[in-house]
C-alpha cells in the first residue's frame, strides 16, 4: 500500500462523503493530503486526524470553491505546505435540482460557478506545481450520461460540461506526461444522498447489483488512477454505478 509514497494530494471539498473517503484511500496509499472545506471545520479536522493516523501529513484548507481568488489561494497553500503537488482530485460540488422553469439565476449561477468554474480555476492553478507523472481527477456523476426524472437538468449538465474539460485537458497537459480522468458515481450513500432517502428504493431498482455505492467505492477508484498502474490511461470516464448505465 506504497504506490503514493512520497507524492503530495489536494482533494477539494474534503471534509464529508466522497471527498473524505477519496483523502483517506490516497493516505492509505502514502499520500500526504490536503483537503477544502467550505463550513465543517470540525469534520475537516477528523479527516485530517485520520490521514495522521495513517502517517501521513494532513492539512485543511477552508475554501469556498465558488471563490476565484479562494480556490487559487488553497491550490498554493497545500503546495506550499506539502512541499509540492503531484494529484489534484476536483471533488467539491453543490447539488440544486428543480425543473428548468423554476431555477432562479442565483441557483443557476451557484451551480455553474462551484461545478464547473470551480474545477477549471483549481486545475489552472495547480498546473503551475504539476510535474511529470502527475494525476488530475475529476468527479462528476452518471447522471450526465442518464438522466432520471425532471429536476436535475441543469446540475447533470454540469457534470457533463467536466466530460469535455477533462478530455480537452487530457490533450493539452499529456505532452508533460500529466494525465486527466473523470470518475462519475452513481448513487452513492452520502448525506446528499443517503441510502435510506425517499428515492432510495427506486435508485436501487436501477442497478443489476441492487444496492447503493459507498464512498471507498468511489474513492478505490480515484486512487487507482492516481497511482503508476494508470499511467498509461488518460481523458477517459470511469463510471462507478452498480451498472445503473447498463
């Protein structure tokens, strides 16, 4: 379980879910981690505790990923404080959903700046700590590829904007040997979507295995891709679902 050792992560919106189980996987790997976090400083801290734990060096960044000047400022610090960067994971992200007709701009806007102005400005930023053999990945989610019911156009269509940005930057940083990949999860048990929700039943009725993802299932797959075994995989789309696209 050495296949990080010695390399320096950042995983946006770190504290909770997904973003947790995604630092801890690179800790267990040898990764030292930073981690954003928007509100919950108190669970950014357990996160940090438990990359500790696993020997590694922790830090908490506290980042509103809808903040320009806050996304660069955290790409910065965790370089600066681990010494260098070596894998970005652009995990933060919000979640609106209502129909077309009844979005708001402001709900609009919030999406489009966290989703996907958030994961660009991030990877700008670390392009300039990156060296060869660096990982950047992207999380998005199956729903841009299949879309259930009729209030999640337009966040669906964020995560499908981060299908195009990760192939495009595929091809502009592979001649610097960095590859860009995006893993989209299905339904995932989190507290934006517990296992236990009103729609649980019928989420489950969607895959062949019949149950709801955890976040180490997605985060077993984000730390493969960051480790030497994937270097040769690049621009493409893991989808982590039970199937629900089959």
């Amino acid at each position: 379980m050495t296949e990080l050792l010695g390399k320096r992560a950042l995983v946006t919106g770190g504290s909770r879910g997904i973003g947790a189980a995604i630092a801890l996987a690179l800790a267990e790997k040898g990764a030292d981690v930073a981690i954003t976090y928007e509100r919950a400083a108190d669970r950014a801290a357990e996160v940090v505790r438990a990359i500790e734990g696993q020997g590694r060096k922790g830090l908490a960044i506290r980042a509103d990923s809808a903040d320009p000047a806050a996304v660069k400022r955290a790409v910065d610090e965790a370089a600066g404080t681990l010494g260098g960067l070596d894998i970005l994971v652009n995990n933060a992200a919000i979640a609106l959903y209502d129909t077309i007709e009844k979005f708001s701009v402001g709900e609009i806007d919030a999406l489009l700046k966290v989703n996907i102005r958030g994961p660009i400005l991030a990877s700008q930023a670390a392009i300039a700590h990156l060296k060869a053999g660096g990982r950047v990945v992207n999380i998005g989610s199956a729903g841009a590829d299949r879309i259930v019911g009729d209030t999640g156009t337009v966040y669906y269509m964020t995560k499908s904007a981060l299908q195009s940005f990760t192939r495009g930057m595929a091809r502009e940083l592979g001649p610097r040997d960095i590859t860009v990949n995006l893993v989209q999860p299905g339904s995932t048990d989190t507290d934006m979507n517990p296992a236990n929700g009103e729609f649980s039943d019928f989420q489950r009725a969607l895959s062949p295995l019949g149950r709801y993802g955890e976040p180490k299932d997605v985060a077993a797959a984000v730390a493969f891709l960051a480790t030497p075994a994937a270097r040769h995989i690049t621009g493409t789309v893991l989808t982590v679902d039970g199937g629900q696209l089959t």
